[in-house]
C-alpha cells in the first residue's frame, strides 16, 4: 500500500459526483409525493442506507468464514471495517425511519419487522464493536469472526420471528410498480447506486487506513529488534 | 536410542498481536533426551512451553511431537503429553481422589480405580485422598498435580516452572519424582529459573534470550559453575536471578 | 462411547462443584425471586394480570437469573485457572461445549421450576393446567438462550470487562427466543389449543439447530489463543 493505487482516485472522484448528483435528484428531479408530501423524499436515503446496513453485515458473515478458514488477518480487517462502515448505514436507517414515520403516521417509532430487525442489527454491530475492543489481541480475531457469524445467522430469523409478532410496515416497497411514478423509480434508481459508491469508497478508505495503522507497528516491531 | 527425532521445532515464530515472543525456534529432540530451557523473564520459555502442549498455536513455522500435529491430530497428542506448570489445573471444591478421577476419565485411563490409589501412593498422598484440595498446602497442591499430570502415563513431560512457591524440601521431593519419570525413559522438557535443579533433571539445556535460542548443547559434562559462566556470557548480565542449589 | 464417558466426567464435576457450593443455583434462584417482587412493585398491586403478561414476567425471569448462571459456567473455569487442564486433554472443544451447556441448562431448569413456584405462591395464579405444552415451551426456550449463552461466556471470559460484555452479546441474539418463548407462553395461558403455538416452536427449533451446528464448527477457535 505505497502508493495509491491508480483506480482509487478516478473512484473517489466518480463517488463525490455521483453524490452530488442524487442530492440534485433528490432535492430537485424527484416529484413531490401526493399524499406525504416532501418529507416522503427521506425514503430515497432511507431504502438504500437500509440496504447498505444489510450488505455490509454480510460482507462481515464472509470475510469471518474467511478468516476462521485461512487464518489470514486481512479477511479480519475486512469484517472489521465493514461493521464500522455499516453501522454508521444503520444508524442513518434508525433516524431517517423515525423522521419519516412521525409526519405520516403520527408516532416516531414503529415495530414494524423490518425496523425492528434493522434495530437489533445495529445492536449486534454494537455488541460486535464492543467484543472487539474488550477482548485480547491475540484472541480478538477468532472472537470478533465467530460473533460475525453467529450476528449474522440470527438476522433473518430475528426477522421471522418479529414478523410473526407484528405486521405495519407501509407497502411502498413490496407492490412498488402500483405506488411509483416513472420518475420516482428513476430518483430511487440513482441514489441507489450514488449511495452504494459512497458505500464502497467509505469502506475501502477505511481498510486502507487499518492496514496503514498495521504496517506502522509492523515497522515499529522491527525497529526493536533492530535495536536489541 | 533411536536417533529420529521426537519433537520437531522449525522456525517456530509466535506472535501476540505485534509483539513476537518466539522468534525462529528450531529444536530437535529425540525420545528420552531431557531438556532444560533457560533464560530471562520474558524471554519465551513458558511461550514456548505453551505452544509445544498446543495450549498457543503457531504463528507460523511448525510443531511435530511424535508425528503429530497439534490441530490435525489433537486428540492423539494430548493423549501423551502431561504438563506441570505453575498453576495445578485442580479443581479445588474437589477432593483428591475425585480430581483424579475427572483427569483420569478424561484421558480415557484404563482401570482408574486401581490406577488412583496408585497415583495417590506415587505422591505421597494416599492419606488425603478424601481431603478436598482447598484445603492442601502449596507443596502437596503441586504434588497432586503430578499426579494429575502423569496419571495417564505420558510419553512427554513438560514442566513450566513447577517450583514456584515450593521450599527447599519440597523442590527435592519433586525433582526425586520427577527423575523417576525420566529414568523410565520419559521425555522431559522443563523451563526453569532453577539452574542446579534443571542441570540435575537434564541431559541438554537451551538458553532462551528475547524469543531466540542462543545455546542448545548436551550439558550432561557441564558442572553448574560453568554453566553459569556460558549463562551470563550468553544472557549478557549479571545471573543474579538465577537460584543455584 | 469415549465422548460420552469424557462428556459425562465433565458434567459430573460441574455438578459435584455446585452440588458443595451452591453457588450458582441460589444466586438464580435468588435472582428470579427478586425479578418477581420487583415486577409486582413495578405494576401495582392489581392481582389479575393479562395472562400474555405473565408470560412475559416469567420469561424476563428465566433470562436475565439465567444470564447469571451462563456468566459463571466459563468465567469460573477460567478464574479458577483450570481452563488449560481442559483444552490440554484429548477432548474435542465440542465436547467441552456440550458438558457446560448441559450442566447450565439442567440448572437453569431447576431454577425455572422453582421460580414458577414462587410465582403462583407470590400471584395467586396457577400454570398446572397447562404443565405440558409450557414444559415443552420452556425445554426449547432455555435451550436456545442457554446454547448462545454458553458460547457467548466463552468468549467473554477472556475480557477483563466481563460481566458488562456477555448481556451485550447476548440480547441482540436471543431476540428471537425470547419472542418466541414469551408468545408461545401466553398464548398457551389464554387456553388456546396447541396448534396455535406451532409457528413459534417451529422458530424455537429452528434456531437451537442452527446454534448447535454454529457451536459445532465454531468452537474451537473460541478456546484457541
């Protein structure tokens, strides 16, 4: 990692425009919903952070199999940075829920199953933040890398079983060719995809800096013994 | 004596986080030879201890005790290792007879009801058999577990400083034991503070400084005086913390 | 048979240690005596409870004396320093899992059983009637939270901070049992056929297998340093 490599930059550069570009959507291309009014606009942030918070605990599920299986800390530092990644997506999904619900439903907090579930995810990337800084180095990967896998079993049958308790959850979603208009797919479309690239260059970005932080004590270490 | 090696170290590196503790270790020993690790605190002798019972894995580099490895054949290995360390491993709301017992199911030991009077006797301890071990003092502590140790008869012994908190008479108590185990043909490995006791147990001694092996001779001919001069030499300061006789 | 008769030395000095110290057993069921009285201060002193209610009083009973109980099954064998004497014998990490697992479980029962004394002592109320369905609930249930309970104070046993570390761990992955239980529970209680519990003890089973088989090929990276 000496250098940057020559991909990242033009990624970075396409990342920042692309963002750019769906907060003009957002804020100007996309129609003003009829019966929510502008505040419906939240759910072009909401749906893809939803998705993003999801996609990053499982890319944490497969770099710790990974680990376990090759015993290679860079599938560590992958699952690392991809739970502080997604946790910040999680979060984002957590209050944009609330702030679009309380206009439109008139409460902050609905337990509804995908919120919820959403909910215990991010106490699971919580409790996975928290093992790691708890726990010995020399066990924190093999700890950190089971609890990647067990977080993440347990999340679609968190979901079930809250669904099973409960069911409000608007529809928007699931019956989208009724509730959509041309336009409104085509916003959701393009913060979809600006949002994942921010996704991707936050998480890479991360890496990269653990990695950094890697090399200085590996460097350190041979300095002591160069010294002894 | 066969000549093919027993316990085969290469280029044993290991690593806690960024700090080595072992760097490089290459030991070969064949069954029955007995060695003594010496060194500094710190050095990497109980680190060392450890990886070879697979208690630690390897960073890297590899670890063959009688042809086994440690993750591919764990169970076979723990099958023929023992180890005293510090720490006796007993549980102390048990008795004795019923800490035995437990090891004993767990290393499969055949006839257990005759091998733990056995034991207890070996020891010195048939009197508490009944006794529940929060009660034992330090020196019988350590004396049970030997027992523990040995009660499934293993090929290997390793010992890691088993003669902390232990008096004079209690150390010679031991070490007569533990003699017995080598003369039987037993292989012995032993890190040690004690220079005169592990000369008297071991036919080769290794020094270990800052993670690395910088002597590994057969010392059977070597009295301990001299030793001491190769020590301090080798170790770079004065050997005060060294405990001769 | 080896792994049985290993599996069986485990859970008999697990048990012997208890049988002299008590320990765990009266701090549960302490626990869950305190859990009782305090939810009666919390609601007032209404005696007639939604029976989903009960349900629900129970259940934070079982879990959180439980927790307890599953805090000390490996903290203690690693206070103790005994934890190398096990890894070093020829016994699969598996096999240690499944005698602690046990041993917590059977306790936590017992504790459960008790607890559901004090209740229809303290209340006024009643569960015999339906003594089975709620057994079968209650077997699956503690199952569940005892097996992640199990593996999660392996892990936490390690961390110097480890009392504040296992309930975090432990919530957001019992989520599922807890529901599950706790509506299973009330359902039962309101005098609903069996039936009507079907999907909630189907999710009970479905994640005890999955936790048993994740145990199973995880373990022994838990025990490895």
């Amino acid at each position: 990692m000496k250098r940057t490599p020559t991909l990242l930059i033009p990624f970075q550069l396409l990342t920042y425009v692309l963002m750019l570009f769906a907060l003009y959507t957002i804020f100007i291309y996309a129609p003003v919903e009829k019966t929510m009014g502008v505040i419906q606009k939240i759910f072009y942030i909401h749906v893809p952070a939803a998705f993003l918070a999801y996609l990053a605990f499982f890319i944490t599920f497969i770099a710790s199999i990974f680990y376990l299986y090759r015993k290679d800390s860079r599938w560590d530092t992958v699952a690392h940075c991809a739970v502080e990644t997604g946790v910040i997506f999680c979060t984002i999904v957590l209050i944009t829920g609330p702030i679009w619900a309380k206009p439109i439903w008139n409460v902050w907090w609905t337990w509804d199953p995908r919120l919820t579930t959403t909910l215990i995810l991010w106490f699971t990337y919580v409790a996975y933040l928290m093992l790691r800084r708890a726990v010995k180095e020399n066990q924190r990967a093999n700890l950190a890398a089971v609890f990647g896998i067990i977080g993440f079993l347990n999340v679609p049958i968190t979901f079930f079983s809250i669904r099973l308790w409960r069911t409000i959850h608007p529809v928007v979603i699931t019956s989208r060719g009724l509730n959509m208009s041309g336009p409104m797919k085509l916003s959701l479309i393009i913060t979809f995809i600006a949002f994942c690239f921010l996704f991707f260059s936050m998480l890479i970005s991360r890496i990269r800096l653990e990695r950094s932080k890697m090399h200085i004590e590996e460097l350190k270490e041979i300095m002591d013994d160069m010294n002894f | 004596m066969n000549s093919e090696p027993y316990i085969e170290v290469r280029g044993l590196v290991k690593k806690f986080g960024h700090k080595t503790a072992l760097r490089n270790v290459d030991i070969f020993l064949t069954k029955g030879d007995s060695l003594a690790l010496f060194g500094p605190n710190g050095a990497g002798k109980s680190t060392l201890i450890q990886v070879l019972c697979s208690l630690l894995q390897p960073t890297s580099g590899s670890v063959r005790i009688a042809g086994y490895e440690a993750r591919r054949d764990r169970e076979a290995l723990h099958q023929i290792i023992g180890l005293i360390a510090h720490q006796t491993f007993l549980y102390p709301d048990l008795t004795a007879y019923e800490n035995l017992k437990f090891y004993g199911a767990m290393y499969g030991v055949a006839r257990l009801n005759d091998r733990i009077p056995e034991v207890l006797d070996l020891v010195g301890l048939s009197d508490y058999r009944n006794d529940v071990v929060q009660n034992f003092s330090r020196g019988m502590q350590q004396r049970l577990s030997i027992g523990r140790a040995i009660i499934h008869d293993p090929m290997i012994i390793f010992l890691d400083e088993p003669f902390t908190g232990l008096d004079q008479q209690g150390s010679e108590d031991f070490l007569k034991l533990i003699l017995q185990f080598r003369d039987q043909g037993k292989t012995v490995i032993m890190a040690s503070h004690h220079l005169h006791l592990g000369l008297e147990l071991c036919d080769r001694a290794a020094i270990l400084k800052a993670g690395r092996i910088v002597y590994l001779q057969d010392v059977a001919h070597i009295s301990p005086d001299d030793f001491k001069q190769i020590y301090s030499q080798k170790v770079g300061e004065n050997a005060l913390h060294l405990k001769v006789a | 048979m080896k792994f049985v008769h290993k599996l069986g030395a485990i859970i008999w000095k697990d048990f012997i240690s208890e049988f002299r110290t008590k320990e765990m057993i009266l701090s549960m069921c302490l626990f869950s005596f305190l859990v009782l009285i305090i939810f009666n201060f919390a609601f007032g002193l209404s005696l007639k409870f939604d029976r989903g209610m009960i349900a629900g009083i129970l259940w934070v009973a079982f879990v959180f004396s439980g927790l307890t109980g599953l805090g000390r099954s490996f903290s203690m064998e690693r206070d103790r320093g005994t934890l190398p004497g096990l890894i070093l014998s020829p016994v699969s990490p598996w096999t240690i899992f499944l005698a602690k697992l046990i041993g917590v479980f059977l306790f936590t029962i017992v504790m459960e059983i008790i607890t559901v004394f004090i209740f229809t002592v303290l209340y006024n109320t009643t569960v015999l009637p339906f003594l089975a369905p709620l057994a079968l609930i209650a077997f699956l249930g503690t199952l569940g939270f005892t097996a992640v309970g199990t593996i999660f104070s392996a892990i936490s046993a390690t961390a110097k901070a480890r009392n504040v570390l296992l309930p975090i761990l432990f919530f957001p992955i019992s989520v599922p049992v807890i529901i599950a239980s706790v509506k299973a529970t009330g359902i039962i209680l309101n005098g609903n056929p069996l039936q009507m519990i079907f999907p909630w003890l189907k999710i009970l089973v479905a994640f005890d297998l999955i936790f048993l088989l994740v145990s199973y090929l995880t373990f022994a990276y838990i025990l490895e340093e």
